[in-house]
C-alpha cells in the first residue's frame, strides 16, 4: 500500500494536470452541448409558433392531410383540363376570309369564301356569291385539309391560309 502511495506522491503533479485537462476538456463539451440545445430549442419554439395546446404528431399530419388534399385536386383538374383539351381540338381554331368580286357587273368585293378548320384542318368551306340580282351560298366539308367537291381558287386560297395559321 505504501507503494502505490509512494507512486501517487511521484506522479501527483501529472494525475492533478491530467485531471485539469480532462475537466477543461469536459467543460468544453457541456458548453458545445448546451449551445446545441439552444439552438434545438429555438428552432423548436419557431415550428410551433402559434400552435396552442397541440402536439407536433397532430402538426405533421393536419399538413399531410392538407398536402393529400391538394393532390387530388392537382389530379382533378389535370383530368379536367385533359378533357377540355380533347374537346377544343374538335373546335374551329383555324379561320380565314377571302373577299373577291365574283361578276364584273358588281361594284365591290360582296363575294367571300370563308374557311373553318379545326386542330386536324377539318371543317368546312362557306362560300357567298353576290351577284347584282340575286345571291347563293355553298358550303363545302373538308376532312384533312382536303375537300371532295371541286374548289375556286378563292376557296383554295381561304383553305390554304386557314390550314396556315397555328
């Protein structure tokens, strides 16, 4: 026993500087520690900022909720918007009027063709002819830019220029 006292009594210097360091080393750490929890804590209280009385589970899940709800609306109105794209690519998009004089004896352009396509350039062609007595109106399908009855070069211009526009 008188030994290790012997021993403790020759190193007493190192074990006392040795056990400084440890609790400087220690103290460090706790202050580290404690700086973190700060810091946690703040974080904390700006999460559940003006939340009374609940617990973060409630939190998380109310937004969860709310973040499932709107994919389902996100989801109807892709399917709504998806149907009326369908249905506006059946409409007239596409429309051009040329205006010409048919007879001589007719003092202005009174004569037109009208061509009304939609996304696939179908549609129709509506022609008027103003004569000085009397007047008539045509209409002629198309099916994909193409007509099966014979077309003016009026009518021909009035297609060509509707199939044209975007």
């Amino acid at each position: 026993m008188e030994s290790i006292t012997a021993i403790i009594d020759t190193y007493l210097p190192f074990i006392l500087g040795g056990m400084a360091l440890l609790i400087i080393i220690l103290f460090i750490m706790v202050t580290v520690t404690l700086s973190s929890l700060d810091k946690l804590k703040q974080r904390y209280r700006k999460l559940s900022r003006g939340i009374e009385n609940k617990n973060m589970e409630e939190i998380i899940n109310g937004y969860l909720d709310k973040v499932e709800e709107v994919e389902r609306e996100g989801r109807e109105i892709k399917e709504l918007y998806d149907g009326m794209d369908k249905r506006l690519k059946g409409c007239v998009q596409k429309v051009s009027v040329v205006r010409y004089r048919a007879f001589e004896d007719v003092g202005s352009d009174l004569s037109f063709s009208v061509a009304a396509l939609d996304d696939k350039d179908s549609g129709f062609i509506l022609t008027g002819l103003f004569g000085r007595h009397d007047c008539t109106t045509y209409a002629k399908p198309v099916d994909r830019g193409i007509s099966r009855y014979e077309l003016s070069s009026e009518e021909k211009q009035a297609l060509k220029e509707a199939m044209e526009k975007k």
